[in-house]
C-alpha cells in the first residue's frame, strides 16, 4: 500500500480528522483519539502503526513484516507497526486499519459516539 493509499483510505473512515505530528508523521484520530499512525522508516518505506484487539496484537507479533510498535508496544499498548509486508497483504492492513478505528471509537464516551454519530446501531 502507498502511504497516499494509506492517507486517503484512513481519512475515508466516520469522523476521521488527520493532523501532522511527530517528526512529520500523518496521524489520523477518531474523536480526538489516534487509530493509525503513517510515517517512514529510516530506510524510506512506508511504516503503518494501529491499535490491535490482545489476539490481534499476539497473532500479528509473530508474523513476517508486522512487530509491536515501537514506543507504543513497549508501554504495554496493544499497538502493532507494519513496516515491511509484501503488496498482497494490502486487504489486511485495511480490515486492521478499519477495527482499530472501531475499537478507538468504542473508547469514547457514549456522549461523544453519539455526538460523532458512531456505533449507533
């Protein structure tokens, strides 16, 4: 996935706002809160860093191309970086990308769900 592909489908999701934060990284929000986290390796490939349900982030630790998030993962967060998967691990990254923004919105107040018009089913 390109990091544009990245920026575009993230931005795409309910109630999504995007700032530039961290040495230059596009972090995306829901509600205030950071669901996905853009930025470049040193080796200039794209890195991409989600939050992860505890099965997930278990699962996802042991596989080519995926390893906890530095900074994040190392302060007992359930965060996962995926800094080197081939093309064909796209749709992955998309359904990840997609549950760590329900997951943070499930972490709002009820108030502001219902004020961002999120998980009203």
């Amino acid at each position: 996935m390109t990091y544009n592909d990245f920026n575009v489908f993230c931005r795409k999701l309910p109630a999504t706002t995007h700032v530039i934060q961290w040495d230059d990284s596009d972090v995306l929000k829901v509600g205030g809160k950071v669901f996905a986290i853009g930025g470049l390796e040193k080796t200039n490939k794209p890195a991409y860093t989600f939050k992860t349900s505890e099965s997930d982030f278990l699962f996802l630790s042991d596989q080519p191309g995926y390893r906890p998030a530095p900074y994040l993962a190392s302060r007992g967060m359930k965060w996962i970086q995926q800094y080197d998967a081939p093309d064909s691990e796209d749709d992955e990254l998309l359904y990840y990308l997609k549950e760590s923004h329900r997951i943070v919105s499930l972490g709002l107040s009820k108030t502001k769900q219902k004020e961002l018009r999120l998980n009203q089913d």
